[in-house]
C-alpha cells in the first residue's frame, strides 16, 4: 500500500479515480477518510459517503500524507513503553504544523499549497526512529535540551552526530519519496541550505513549526520555540498576517485533535 502511494504521490497524472482505487482496496483506510471528511476539521455541510468525494473535500495530497503518517505511527504500535516522547503530543503537533502550513502558504505561495500538507504533517518522522530505536540515548537529549534551554536539533547533533530532520531526508530518500516532500523536510532547520526549488517550502514549515509551538497544539519534544533569523522578512509575510494565523491555529484546536482521533482510532 505505501509503495503505491508513494508511486502516487511521484507521478503528476495520476488522476482522483486512480488514487480512490488504490485506497478502496484497504476498508481501514476508507473508514478513517470517510470519517475525517465528514469531521468538524474540514466542517462539510452535507455527507460525504464516496472516496472519491471524500478525497475532494480532504485534498489529493493531504489524502497522500494522511496515508503516509498512519502507516509510520501504525509500524510504531507496540513500541512505546519507555519513550521520552509523548507520541500522541507529537502526532499533534505535526498535524497542527501541517495545518499552519496551509495557511501561511495559501498567503504567500498558492501555487503550493497543495503540496505543503505532507512535510508539514512527516517533517519529524527522525524524531520518532530517534526516540524508538535509542529510548536512553533519546532520554538524555530530551534532558540536556531542557537543563539548558537548547533545540532539540542542536542537542541531538552533539550526541548522535545527526539530527532528526537530516535523518527524516536520510529515511525519505531511501524510501523514495518526492522531492518535494523530502527536501522541505530535511531543511526545515535550516531553510537557507535547501535547494532552490524547495526553499519556501522549507521555510514555511520553520514558521509553522514555530507558530505552533507558540499555540501549544500537542508538543514536538522541544523546550523552546525557535524560527529562522527575519523569518518573516524572508518569507514575505507581515507580523500581522503571522499572528492572524497564530490566532486561526489557536482557535482549531479541538478540530486538530479530532483529526488526530480518527487518524490514530
């Protein structure tokens, strides 16, 4: 199933009818984009009852990144004893990240709006491995970040030598995924080294990152909010227009926790 929604997610002429076949062949599937579309999140008016609407209403992409999240938290089951990360907080988080990134790309760069949903909602896959694979190692790092009020990021590269958005790049590319979700996701960071092409999009998900940390929707682990220096400058966006979503986001709350339910039931 994943390698077919990655193939999706690769080819531009993949059609709605293609992608809505692909998921009807998995009724777990269906049932959850079923009950996201008709939730208060994406608040329809009349039922949704079809895949093929369901996925006209939630968005081709998000449909795909949606797909993708659950299958890496469903690979997670049974692996969490013991973490340092509170999973579900995290899970939060990243669809609240997902969701500012709409927002503040539907204002400054429609023409990628669509496409932001993914890295926005897997930009900290590392995390996870990180904190799965090395439960002490992780607790350490969680615990020297907050002793002295540090990134995550910075923390993890002193003690791993990597840190979990250039691991998330690492993982993407060796299970071939778009560039267009890889490259945002390895440099959310550190926008100002990503390829050209994917510069903005990097540089949105810093600022979603950022507002959401600011909103207190669910907890990416971090101590401290942080955002690229002239953030805003750089993206083209005001203060005004910033805090406009910051508010949107704060008042979302309860719908991105919804959307989590359904995601994760």
């Amino acid at each position: 199933m994943v390698n077919k929604i990655l193939d999706v997610a690769s080819d531009e002429t993949t059609t709605t009818d293609d992608l809505a076949d692909i998921i009807s062949y998995d009724q777990g599937m269906t049932n959850k984009l079923l009950r996201l579309a008709n939730s208060v999140y994406y608040g329809q008016r009349t039922q949704v009852d079809s895949v093929k609407r369901a996925i006209a209403v939630i968005g081709f992409d998000e449909i795909v990144g949606i797909a993708l999240g659950m299958n890496v938290l469903s690979s997670m089951t049974g692996k969490e004893d013991g973490l340092s990360l509170d999973m579900k907080a995290l899970w939060i988080h990243c669809i609240g990240c997902a969701t500012a990134a709409k927002e503040i790309a539907a204002r400054i760069h429609p023409e990628i709006s669509g496409k932001i949903f993914i890295p926005g909602l897997l930009h900290d896959m590392g995390k996870v491995i990180l904190a799965v694979y090395f439960k002490e190692e992780y607790r350490q790092v969680r615990s020297m970040a907050m002793e002295q009020q540090l990134p995550l990021f910075r923390v993890e590269r002193s003690v791993f030598n990597i840190d979990h958005a250039v691991l998330s790049g690492l993982l993407m590319k060796r299970w071939q995924f778009p560039d267009h979700i890889l490259y945002p996701s390895r440099y959310h960071h550190n926008p100002a080294a990503c390829p050209p092409a994917y510069r903005d999009y990097a540089l949105i998900i810093n600022l979603a990152n950022y507002l959401c940390h600011k909103a207190n929707i669910g907890h990416s682990g971090n101590p401290m909010s942080v955002a690229v220096k002239n953030s805003t400058r750089k993206a083209g966006i005001n203060e005004i227009a910033l805090k406009l979503i910051l508010d949107q986001l704060r008042l979302k709350e309860e719908e991105i926790k919804a959307f989590f339910n359904i995601t994760t039931d």
